[in-house]
C-alpha cells in the first residue's frame, strides 16, 4: 500500500497504538540479538518500527508502567537536577564513568575514570550530603537575618 495515494486522506481510518502493536508485534535478530519488533504509528513519515532485545523486555515494561502510571514528562518541562543525571549517567566503552548536572547542551559531563573511580565518589558523596544540608541551613538562617 505504500504506493497508494489516497484520494480523501483526511477519512482514512486511524488505528489505536495498541491494535498497531499487536498486528506488528514479531520477533527478529537484530545484531546478533533476539528482539521483539514493533510499530505504534503508521502512515505518519519520520516513526518507525522499534526494537526491544527480549532480556530487556521486562525492565522496559517497567519503565512503560511507570509512566503510564506515574505521568510522563512534558518535552517543555524543566528536568531536576537527579533526572538529568538519572539520563546522563553513562559508562563508556574504556569503563569511564561520566555524567552532568545540568541539562543545556554545551555543558560537559563530569567524569570518573572507572566504575572502582565512580563507586568511590559515590561513597564519599553519600558522606558528604548531610554535612552540606546542615551548612545550607546554617547559612540560609544567617542570610535571612
């Protein structure tokens, strides 16, 4: 049907997601690894078919209720400083650790040099968080005087 035109596009009939979902669900190799494949949209150029490997299907489901469940995120809506580093934080092939705290495009990512490098962060970090809320509390009462 791809070289079908039409005449009265505005009376073609629009399927739900999840009627598109079920008549593209399939399974196939992609990259050496077996995945689901599917559409949720068709007929609207620039979407395509999605592919999900099937041991990550049940963390992407759950990712998918949490939204459904939750609320999604707005495109115009200001991420929290922990979202952009939840969508950040990333280990690069070298096993670099990196993310940033800011979400504008040219701000650079801060880095560990390994997961060893980011665990030790992390553990000094952790340390550190109630000494710096007790000194915002602290200096936050100064500045209200």
């Amino acid at each position: 049907m791809n070289d079908v035109f039409m005449i009265d596009e505005e009376e073609q009939r629009v399927r739900n997601a999840a009627d598109i979902f079920k008549s593209t669900l399939g399974l196939t190799v992609k990259d050496g690894v077996m995945c689901a494949v599917f559409s949720t949209i068709e007929n609207r150029k620039g979407y395509g078919k999605q592919y999900i490997p099937v041991s990550e299907l049940e963390s992407v489901l759950a990712v998918l209720q949490n939204a459904r469940d939750n609320g999604i995120m707005n495109e115009t809506e200001e991420k929290t400083t922990s979202q952009i580093v939840r969508d950040s934080l990333i280990e690069n092939e070298d096993g670099e650790v990196r993310f940033k705290t800011e979400n504008s495009k040219g701000k650079k990512p801060t880095l560990c040099t390994s997961n060893k490098d980011f665990d030790g962060f992390v553990d000094e970090f952790e340390g550190y968080v109630p000494k710096i809320i007790a000194k915002a509390e602290a200096v936050s009462k100064k500045l209200s005087k």
